[in-house]
C-alpha cells in the first residue's frame, strides 16, 4: 500500500496538535508530516486511502439536518457533537456509519496535546496493544472536500482526516476533534496573510480565546463541533501516549443518535 506523509487532527490531524514534535516519523503504513508556521512546527492528520476508489453517493436517514446531533461515549466520559448542515457530504457519510454502529468499541487511536484526538480506523477495534494504527478504511470511498473560509479549525471542531491525494478528498471514516491552543495576534497574521479569505474579527477572537489549529484551515474538512463535553477532550488528548502517539491505554468509542 502507498505511504503517505500524515497530518489531528486532524481530525490530524506528530499530528490535528501542539506539544508536537517536529520532526518525522515513519512507522507502520503512516508517516508524519510537518507542517511550517511562524514560529512552531506542527503535524497534520493524513490516513492512507486506496486512491483508485471513486467516489460513491452517501445516503442516511436524515429527518431535520440543520439540527443533527451525534452523541460519543468513551471511557473517559461522553460528548454532544453537533453536524454542519453546509456540510452535507461529510454530515451524511457520518450519520450512515453511526447508524450502522461502525464506530462503536474502535479506539481513538492518536492524541496529541493541544493538537487534537484522532479515532475512526476500523483496524482499531481488535488491535493489539501498542501497534501503530491509522491505515484503516482504505477500502472505502473518499469523500470529496467540503471546505467554507467561514468554518474553522476552532477548539471542539469536528474535521475529516485525509492521505496525501491532490483533492484533498476525506477519509471515510477516520475522524479527529481539535484540542487546539490559544494564539496571538502575531500568529494570526501570519497565518491569516497566506489566506484567499480573511479572518473575520468574530473568528480572530475564537483563535485567541478559545484556541485552535488555523495551519489545517481550508486543507481539511470541518463538518461539526463539540456542543458539550469539551473536558473529556483535554482528558482524551493528556493521557500518557507512546512515541506514535497512541494512548496507553486504550480510549474506545460508542456512537449513537440524539433523536
């Protein structure tokens, strides 16, 4: 299978992160890849994905989009995650494998502090402990970009991992959650400099306050936000991790609708 250089969060997307490590790291079927900023380096989330799949049209039994919400369950506590109805291509691919129960008992397989928390491959479920995972749902169709300069890497964002192809189509399934950090004004400039679009005043003060990572801006898609249930994110992305940034102990996942 193709290597490709990764990203959360991501959502990596070492990866969608801060604390990262700026130097390479090739393990497994994935590899790391640095992102250059002002001042820091930090790495991106990519999954490897079979690039001779096509695209396949996504259906789920959606009643009302504007206001579709999925809850997490992990064993570090449970979110509320609300879906973007201007993302409809990534909203309706994640509500489908939700409904099927894909996501449940997999593990949220790569976190980096003030980065984010990755999860989603299908490999994760029954893996062995310490075994390097990110590879998973090469065999399933990418989604294509959904990208909207009013949507944002903020802290909570929901976004779609990706590999390395020229689209910048979404995996499938692997997701990640940005934990994100604080930034200043200076790094914002820079960052907002190299945009088509600028930062509104409104999305320059969630960067400061909240925190988030604006180097994956307009590269991947964000398609939903944590609504409530933000602690259990700092939780998931400051547990003990080994150099692959896979938790020590294993984070799993159940999924379901909010009726």
């Amino acid at each position: 299978m193709k290597r490709f250089k990764i990203l959360m969060a991501a959502f990596v997307l070492t990866s969608v992160c801060f604390s990262v490590n700026a130097q390479v790291k090739k393990t497994g079927s994935t590899k790391t890849k640095t992102v250059a900023t002002a001042s820091t380096t930090k790495t991106a989330t990519h999954t490897t994905v079979s690039p001779a799949k096509p695209v396949a049209p996504v259906k789920a039994d959606i009643t009302n989009a504007a206001t579709i919400r999925v809850k997490i369950i992990t064993d570090s506590g449970t979110m509320i995650i609300k879906l973007y109805d201007s993302t409809p291509l990534h909203r309706d691919n994640f509500v489908k494998l939700v409904q099927q129960g894909f996501y449940d008992s997999l593990l949220f397989h790569r976190i980096i502090p003030g980065f984010m928390i990755q999860g989603g491959d299908p490999t994760s479920k029954n893996a062995p402990a310490g075994v390097m995972l990110g590879s998973g749902g090469s065999d399933m169709e990418r989604i294509p970009a959904e990208f909207n300069p009013a949507i944002i890497h903020k802290r909570g964002a929901l976004c779609a991992a990706r590999d390395g192809n020229p689209q910048r189509a979404s995996s499938a399934c692997q997701f990640y959650i940005v934990h994100g950090r604080p930034l200043s004004e200076i790094e914002l400039n820079n960052y907002d400099g190299s945009r088509t679009t600028k930062y509104t005043s409104e999305q320059k003060a969630i960067y400061k306050t909240q925190g988030g990572t604006p180097m994956l801006d307009m590269n991947y898609t964000v398609f939903g936000e944590v609504e409530s249930g933000m602690e259990v994110i700092d939780k998931i992305a400051n547990a003990a991790r080994n150099p692959q940034d896979r938790p020590n102990t294993d984070i799993r996942m159940h999924m379901e609708m909010i009726k």
